[in-house]
C-alpha cells in the first residue's frame, strides 16, 4: 500500500510537496491548488501521517525510499521537490540517495544538521487526551490547552483530529511510533555526498531553525543553495505568509 496524495493541476513539470512532524497533506491544499496552476502537483502524506500506512519504523532513510517508491507508482523520473521540517529533511535525505529525480529543490526551514529533540511539550499535550473521556473537539481542544499555550499549534494539532468511527475521535498521525522514535526527526542527513542541483533554503523571519551559523554546513552537502527569509512568520511560514511563500518559491522553480 502507497502513500496517500492528491495530486493538482496537469504542467508538463512535476512538483512534489511533503509535510511537516504532525501534519498531513491536509494543511498544504491551498498552496497545492495554486502550484497546480504551473505544475503537475504532488501533496503527499508521509508515513505515519493522514492517511498514509502506519509502520513502526519512523527515520529519514526510510520516509526517502517512500518517497521513491511514490515517485515509481507515479511514473515520476523527474520533478521538483518541497518539504517543510520533517518534509524538508527527507527531501534533502533523498537528494543525496536518488538525486537523479530531482530539479529543483525547496527545503523549508529545516538545516542538515542534528536538532535536539524539543516536541516534549506537544507529545506531551497529545497524550494527555483520552478520546474515552474527550469526545468532541471542544472538550479535546481544552485538554491541550491545558498544556500548550501557544493558539497557531494548538489549531495546527487540532488538524489531526479524525473521526475514527461515528462515535470516536482520534489522531490521524500514529502517535504511538513518532512518540517512541521522536529522537530520529532530529538526525542530520545519513552519509556524505552532494547535491549540486539548485535548492532554496526558505527560512521564517521569526524562526530559530535555519541560523547564520548554518551556512557553511549547507553549502558543504549543498553548494547551489539560495536563501530567503520569508517575512512576519516562525516555522510555519506557509500558514502565516502563504502569499510570499508561494511567490518566492514559484519564482525559484520557473
């Protein structure tokens, strides 16, 4: 069984888009139709995620050999690629396995480099409901509140809220493996290669994940990166400045 996608628009260049830790190709549907004005375009669920199949190995060697498994059901042998954090991760993974795939390339806001796990918090705040007791969105939404104060990532978790029957809610994302292996959403890229085609870094103006610090590193796995800040917005920059994150990106792949 594949990942799931929904796919937009009939270009004669393909684009593929791949979320973030928590997320689905739920929150990309909006970018999605408008990259489908220009591209063939790819929003895929990654494993463990939305509706994709549920494993118990969750790292960024295997979400890349997912990817090339979808790009081959696809008939895919080349395209652009766009991830965000996790998303952003198994695209540069893949670009150093199966670069052959690839155009163009968008990484955003997300560095090669290892980042100590720091999603304590939000695990913490998903675990705490107990869809026995919190039976509808309003009584989950408080539960988390309980615990994350922050209102963009209580509505961003809140996304991942799914009936699983008539009667009960649940996570689409498979909290039990990402919960059990959330060191490895932190790992740096696995080997040593080089992807020499143009990739752009987008990074969010208020965002700490992509540092002046960062550069030299990137540009050793990555020598044709570009960068871009996009304005008035944190890790989230395509739900809190969609209209430059488009324009930015768009202009890149054409």
């Amino acid at each position: 069984m594949g990942l799931n996608f929904k796919k937009y628009g009939t270009g004669e260049e393909n684009l593929v888009i791949l979320h973030g830790l928590f997320g689905s190709l739920d929150n990309w549907q909006s970018l999605g139709k408008l990259f489908g004005e220009y591209f063939t375009t790819y929003i895929v669920d990654q494993r463990n995620h939305g509706k994709s199949p549920h494993f118990n190995e969750h790292n960024y060697s295997v979400m890349a050999s997912d990817l090339k498994g979808f790009l081959e059901e696809q008939s895919i042998e080349e395209t652009h690629l766009l991830g965000h954090s996790m998303g952003g991760k198994t695209v540069m993974q893949f670009s150093i396995q199966e670069p052959q795939f690839i155009k163009k390339m968008i990484v955003a806001d997300i560095a090669p480099k290892y980042y100590p796990p720091h999603h304590h918090e939000v695990i913490s705040a998903l675990e705490s409901v107990d869809f026995s007791i919190h039976t509808d969105r309003k009584k989950v939404q408080l539960k988390i509140e309980e615990t994350i104060e922050d209102k963009g990532i209580v509505q961003f978790l809140m996304k991942g809220l799914t009936w699983v029957d008539k009667s009960q809610l649940g996570w689409k994302f498979n909290l039990k493996v990402l919960s059990e292996k959330i060191e490895n959403i932190g790992e740096e890229l696995e080997g040593f290669a080089y992807f020499t085609n143009p990739t752009l870094f987008l990074r969010g103006e208020n965002s700490n994940y992509i540092t002046l610090d960062d550069i030299d590193s990137i540009e050793e796995i990555f020598p044709m990166a570009q960068y871009s800040t996009i304005e008035n917005s944190g890790h989230w920059m395509h739900a809190e400045n969609p209209e430059q994150f488009f324009e930015e990106a768009l202009n890149f792949l054409k």
